[in-house]
C-alpha cells in the first residue's frame, strides 16, 4: 500500500530535494556527503533547510571545511557526453586536462586538486570507492552517464571521517546519482558534433508503481566519434539503472543502483617535449602527430628469416623514436578497451526514535587493457621454448614456434602483447547514528573494501593488417604459446588489497547554534597480498629489481647470466593510521561565517612500488621499505552566503612526508614512481558569485598555490658504487611539483531572457612544470567555452507539455587555443649525465611528453522530454 505524502515528505524537505530536471521527472540532493551515513548525518546537522545554488556553480555548504558543488542545473549546460571530471573545472582549487574534446581519451585526463594527482583523491559514486585498487588511478572517461548524475561534491584538501579509502592525501570526489521520483516520465537526448559525433541518451522513469510505493528508471546511451586529430574511432555504450523503495518509517528506504559500461578506446598520441642532450636541444614533436595510418611489417616471408621491427620504408619521417619499431606504432593496436559494471546499495533503518543504521553494500567489476602492447618476440625466445623437447613445423636442430607460419622458426614476430587488469570489488560501509538531542550527535562508521587485482598479459596475435585478434590478447582469444603449452606473458601477477576501517565521529552546535564543533576520528588497517608469478631481475647482480621474466621455467636455465634470479614469490603488508579530523564553524549572522579544520591523511604504497625488490633476499627487507605517503593540511575560510550572492575564501597550508610522483607512458607501458621527499603546499582559494538581476548569475574562481619540495632526495647512497664514491643526490631542495599551476581562475556569465539562455565561460591555467629539476615548462593558457539553450517548453500546445525540451549548443575552446593539457612528467629534460662540483648525479631521463589540447569542438543537442 501507498504511504500517506505526509509521512514521506519530511525527510525529503529536509535538504534531500534541490530541484527537478525535465520539468520534475527527477530530483536530487544538493548534499554536501558521500555514503548513506553521512547523508544522515547531514540532514539534521545542516542549518539552512534549502541550500542555495548559483547556476549549479557555487552552492550554499555549511560544512567546517572547503567543499564546493555543481548541480545538474550546471551539468546539462554542458557538452552531452562530457565526464563529470571535466565540468568540475570551476571549483577552485582543482585543475583538470582533458584529453579529447569529449573526455574519453586514454586515462581520461589528468586531474589534480591543490596540487595533488587523482591517484591521491578519493573519487566516489554514490558513496562507493572508485580508484583504482592497484595503483589507485581513477578514470574519468569510465564514469557514469552526465545526465543522471544530482550533484558532484568536492572535498578540497581531505576526506569525510568516514571515507573508505587507504590513498587519499589530497582530497575527495563524490557523484551522487539521480533519485526516482514518484512520477512517470524520461526523455530523449540526441547529439551531432564534429569528428562525426554522434550521441543519443535515453531515460525512463517509472514512477510509483506495485502495492508499496516502489519507483525506479532506467537510463542508456551510445556514444560513437573520431579521434580528432589521426586516425581512430571511440565507441562507448552504457546503461544505468535505479530502484528505490521508501521504507514505512518516514526517511527510511532502501535503493539498488546498477551501472554497466563497455569502452573501445583509440590512444592519443602523447607529444615528446623538448630535450637537452650533451649541450644540444633536440627538437619536440610538432602539434597534429599521431600515430601511424599504415602498418609496417616485415613478416611472414616464405622461406627467409624476417624482422618486424625493420621493414624498409623508404623516405619515412616520423618521430625518430619510432624508427625500427614501426609496427608498434600503428594507430590500429594502440587500443584501450574497457569492460566494467558494478551494483551499489543503499538503506537506511530507524531502529529507535533517534537511533539510525545505514548500510551501503557494492559490488564492481573492471576488465582494461591499454598502452602500446604490439611487440616483438623471437620465434627462438627462451620463453617460447620452455620446458619443451620437440618442436612440431620449426627445422630440424631449430628450437623454437612457428608463429607467422613461415616455417623458419627464426623470425622475429610482433604479436599483440596485453597490459591486462581484471579487478573484483566488494565494498560495504555502515554507521550507526545517534542523535542525542537537536544540536549534539555521534556516529560509528565501519567500511570493508576487498580487491581482487589480476595483472596478466597473456599474448595473443594480430589480424594481417595489424590491429588486434583481441583487445584482450590471449584472455579471450587464441593466445600464443610456448613449446610446451604454457602461455607467452608480459606480464602475471595478483593483487588483493584490504582494507578494514572504523571511525568515529561528534557533531555538536552550541550558543543558539551559532558554533559548530566537528570532532573525527578515522583508523583505516590497510592489508596487501602480494603475488608475483614470475622472475624478477636481482638488484644485488645489477638488476633494477623492477623488471619481469615471465617463463615457465627458471630462466637461468637458458641464461646462467641472466639477471632474473628472484623467483616468483608471495608476500604480505601492512599498513594502518590513526587519522584525526577536527572542524570548527562560527556563524555570526544567519549571512556570515568563518571555519577552521585539521586533517590528517595517508596513502598506503601501490602495487608497483610493493612489486619492486630492493634487496637479493625476498621479504621485510624488500617489500616493507617502502614507505606511505602522509599529510596534514591546516585551513581557515570565510563564507558569505545569501539568496543573491555567495562567497567563500580559504587559506590553507599542507605539509606532505615521503611524496611519490608517478608518470605511466603509454608509449613504453611503463610506469615510472619517482620519490620527491618532502613536500609543502600553501594557497588561497576563492570563489564569488551574484544575480544582480533577473536572469543574469555572474560567477569567479581563484586559485594561488605554492609548492616547495623540502629536501635533497638521495638515489643511491655513498660508496654504493665502490669504496669512496659519492652517493647520487638529485638536488630537488626548493622546486616546485610537476602539473602545478601556480595560479587559475576562471569565470563563467549566464544570462537567461525569455525562452533563450546563454553561457560564457572561461579558465585560465598558469605555466606548469614539466621536470622535478624545473629545468623545462609549459606555457601557461586561457580556454573559453560558450553554451546557448533555446527552451521550448511553451511552444507545443499546453505550457506544461514536454517541460524541460530544449535545442542546445556547444562550443569547447571557443577561440581554437593551441595549447598542452595533460603532462607526462620526468626528472629532468636533461639526458646525459652531468658532473656539477658536488659530484656525479645521474639524470638520465626519457624526456617528458604532453597531450595535445583539445581543439575547438561545436555539438548540437535536442532534448525531448515527456
């Protein structure tokens, strides 16, 4: 039966509703917390009963701490398609890159908030961990469909108390998903762009529906463009869903959500930058190189041994990087697949008056692949011949596998090599909330976070005309393999990471509630299994302890010189953390407030750090010398809020203890972990916002921060390389961070007459570091933006008639700004070694890259609601 609207619409009133989309078919909440617990806690702790928002930019928080919201009231202004990442460029103190212009691009972007990268922000759906559970990367490309998302908040500098997560120094993500409303409705969403874009996005949404006042909708979309610059094509297609089913204890309920993605992604060529060699500066790569329209192969050649990574290819002039590896370079197997779904729960229990249980369970699935995997392999490879005696179609005498059917068993073959991750996920967090009275609260929150990481890469071949069998290798299709049946890897190893969490967290309001006193406590127990099922190279021989063999048998046996003597092994680590986390917030007018808050937070290591031997001798010495990353951030804001204006600034100040700065390049599928120290952090942010009139919203962020690295980081130590030898220090005392702008700001106008309503926006990055030495950097750069809607509710019979139907325009990078976004860091630009009166320092470096900036882009959209 159907609950009376009285019982069931309090809870809502109580900060749950902000406002409706396509003309009241959904709702959401303009809510400043993550899980179901914090959401509680929020309802009855927050003052104003309505939280005001300036077009979906700059939302009215309460919270002791910086935090920053933007509304679907924002969002659907935006690019149809867009990730979420990319339309949270506005908050102050976060910094975003795009690699494309409509976000699905490689690792999606590079993100970072005060000078902190996404692997060190915790990133969340509805409450549910994201990051990555190996390297703890997030992925903007992958997240769920712009169109049902409420709100996205931002916790600029650190975590909730409750947060589920053992990497986040640096800030916190929340996306909060639509809320079924009780009515029926949905509408229809196409799109035509440039690079033959074409997207359409459909919602259903049920409305009430069965005996107990059950709501649900159900939401797809499918995406389809060319790379804008060489050759590629991206396709995504994603379905969402929602089931939500209020309880009979007014705010109770309990929600299912599903979401389900697929994604077949081209890489985008990073740019080499710049690089100084022996004096000399060796030129970049131009703007507009791509990867390679031709596949340039070699074999197979009936009876005569070839090589594929020379075929002769008269008068070429790419990339002089490229030259003897051609192949590898063709935008054809440069493929970034994805395949991930996940379902989350959510519910929340009255068990007394003022005693509340929530509990939000969830289940992931992740399977990617990516980087440049077309490699070459040795028809007589140790790998290839394993344990194995007789060699069935190779020459009398030859070990080996006829891979290219040649017959020689001699060639030298590309094959298609995968950088495979499938992760299994289950989360769950749960509070118990006790409201002692109106202004004084407690809760007890408890999160589980179990990862099953498996990195393989079992090989597979390539179609003739040099894309992929599979974008998965031998995962899913014939997989090349050895002599004596056992599969040929890059790669092979298994990761699980757990995390068990408690905390603990007091909420009270004192003098008529005009002081508001935070108290949290947060002591994540971080565990990791490690696995690894190959040979590692021994630094005790001249090994860099990273490198991998992955054979079937013990290598030496093929090689006693070989430097893969650590055989494979299993390992564990520990790591946990008492973590403070202390508010405070003084409202001396129902207008103005001012807010301190200390936080304490820490990253426990990555897999790749955890998986590189530092001793000949497999264990504590090893595994456990490394380090996690600490922090600690002191700031102090003032806020202003009011129906027509809204302001806030901060000051804030973070210290950082064993920073690591890490750098993946697609080009060579390694991931390069540079450790920097110490490092300190201090900034400004502000954001301002007014409706002097009707119609017209004027808004403006500001960011200052400034990065110093506190320490000389010592690389090898003294005598290592011989009795009186210096040790190799690599001066980083006073730099700045890499990808750090010193300065942004941004400001976007809206105007809105009659059935028109325009938008114009803009935000300018400063220069930016390339290498930890600051010997190279990029130019700093201003993109504008420009949204135009024509509203066409009122045009078709009833004015109530299909609410919320609209043609919408627009244009990214308005002016067509030439420009580098994401950044592929290093050391140095410098690629030699150079001797300075404190003796030899190794600085060889790779030389950093970027990606190019998206150029300018123009979509046209058509919103039919009903």
């Amino acid at each position: 039966m159907h609950s009376s609207p009285s019982v069931r619409s309090r809870a809502y009133k109580i900060s749950l509703f902000a406002s409706a989309l396509a003309g009241g078919l959904l709702v959401h909440a303009a809510a400043v917390a993550q899980s179901t617990g914090s959401h509680t806690v929020d309802e009855v702790v927050v003052i104003a009963k309505k939280q005001v928002s300036l077009s979906g930019v700059i939302t009215q928080v309460e919270a002791p701490k910086s935090k920053s919201i933007i509304t679907q009231e924002y969002i659907s202004t935006q690019q149809t398609g867009q990730n979420i990442i990319q339309d949270l460029n506005f908050v102050p103190g976060v910094s975003y890159t795009n690699d494309d212009p409509f976000g699905m691009a490689g690792s999606g972007g590079h993100l970072r908030i005060r000078g902190i990268d996404g692997s060190r922000i915790s990133l969340l759906i509805d409450g549910v961990p994201l990051n990555d559970t190996g390297n703890y990367a997030i992925y903007p490309g992958e997240l769920v469909d712009p169109e049902i998302i409420s709100d996205t908040n931002v916790n600029i500098g650190s975590t909730d108390v409750d947060s589920p997560t053992a990497s986040a120094v640096g800030g916190l993500i929340n996306i909060n998903t639509l809320k079924p409303t009780k009515e029926f409705g949905g509408f229809i969403l196409p799109s035509v762009g440039n690079y033959d874009y074409r997207r359409v996005a459909g919602l259903i949404n049920t409305g009430e529906f069965g005996p107990i006042g059950t709501r649900a909708w159900i939401e797809a979309s499918d995406q389809n463009y060319d790379k804008y610059k060489g050759y590629g094509n991206f396709k995504k297609y994603q379905i969402n869903g929602k089931i939500y089913q209020p309880l009979p204890h007014e705010g109770d309920f309990v929600a299912l959500a599903v979401f389900y993605d697929v994604q077949r992604v081209p890489n985008i060529y990073g740019l080499n930058l710049p690089t100084t060699k022996a004096g000399a500066t060796i030129p970049g790569d131009p703007f507009g190189t791509d990867y390679l329209g031709v596949y340039y192969h070699a074999c197979p050649t009936a009876g005569a041994v070839c090589n594929d990574n020379s075929p002769v290819i008269p008068g070429f002039s790419g990339p002089s990087s490229w030259v003897g590896n051609l192949g590898r370079f063709f935008y054809g197997n440069q493929v970034n697949p994805t395949d991930t779904y996940n379902i989350r729960g959510e519910s929340k229990f009255t068990i007394l008056p003022n005693v509340h249980l929530t509990v939000d369970p969830a289940f992931q699935s992740v399977l990617a692949d990516g980087g440049s995997q077309a490699n070459t392999v040795s028809e007589t490879d140790p790998r290839l011949v394993g344990g194995a005696t007789s060699f069935p179609g190779c020459p009398t005498g030859v070990k080996g596998v006829n891979l290219d059917g040649s017959g020689t068993c001699k060639d030298t073959v590309r094959i298609f090599v995968p950088s495979l991750t499938h992760t299994q996920r289950y989360t769950v967090n749960a509070s118990l909330i006790w409201d002692i009275n109106d202004d004084n609260h407690v809760r007890v929150s408890y999160a589980y976070d179990h990862g099953h990481h498996r990195q393989s890469g079992e090989a597979g071949y390539l179609n003739p005309n040099g894309t992929p069998v599979s974008v998965y290798g031998g995962y899913d299709s014939l997989a090349v393999l050895a002599a004596d049946g056992s599969a040929y890897r890059g790669r092979d190893r298994l990761s699980i990471a757990i995390l068990n969490q408690v905390s603990g967290e007091y909420i009270g309001r004192f003098f008529n509630q005009q002081l508001r006193v935070d108290l949290g406590l947060r002591a994540p127990f971080f565990d990791r299994d490690l696995n690894q099922y190959c040979y590692t190279s021994n630094p005790a021989i001249g090994g860099n302890g990273n490198s991998v063999y992955c054979d079937s048998v013990n290598p030496a046996i093929a090689n006693p010189a070989s430097l893969f003597t650590i055989a494979p092994y299993s390992a564990r680590v520990h790591y946990s953390r008492v973590l403070p986390n202390v508010g405070l917030s003084w409202r001396f007018d129902p207008h103005n407030s001012v807010y301190f808050s200390y936080s304490e937070e820490f990253s426990a290591p990555r897999t790749d750090d955890l998986y590189t031997i530092t001793a000949p001798a497999v264990g504590t010495v090893g595994i456990d010398s490394v380090r996690p990353e600490t922090s600690t951030t002191f700031e102090g804001g003032y806020r202003y809020q009011s129906g027509r204006m809204i302001g806030s600034l901060a000051l804030w100040d973070s210290e950082f203890r064993n920073r690591i700065v890490s750098t993946y390049d697609p080009n060579t599928g390694v991931s390069d972990d540079r450790n920097v120290g110490a490092v300190r952090l201090y900034g400004l942010d502000a954001q301002f916002g007014v409706k002097p009139l009707p119609g017209l919203t004027a808004l403006a962020t500001f960011e200052y921060e400034h990065s110093r690295l506190e320490q000389n980081v010592q690389i090898t130590a003294p005598n290592a390389a011989g009795p009186n030898t210096p040790g190799v220090i690599e001066p980083l005392a006073g730099k700045s961070l890499v990808e750090t702008p010193e300065i942004t700001f941004g400001g976007r106008v809206t105007y809105e007459f009659h059935d028109f309503v325009l938008g114009f926006q803009g935000k300018y990055t400063g220069s930016r570091w390339t290498t930890d030495l600051n010997d190279q950097k990029v130019a700093g750069y201003t993109v504008f933006d420009l949204d135009a809607r024509w509203k066409l509710d009122g045009l078709i019979g009833d004015k109530t008639f299909m609410k919320g139907t609209y043609v919408q325009v627009n244009v990214q990078n308005l002016f067509n700004k030439h420009y580098y976004g994401s950044l592929g860091t290093s050391s140095t630009s410098i690629q030699d070694k150079v001797t300075t009166n404190a003796g030899l320092y190794s600085f060889y470096s790779g030389g950093a890259f970027a990606y190019q900036g998206p150029p300018r882009t123009i979509v046209v959209s058509f919103k039919a609601a009903f």
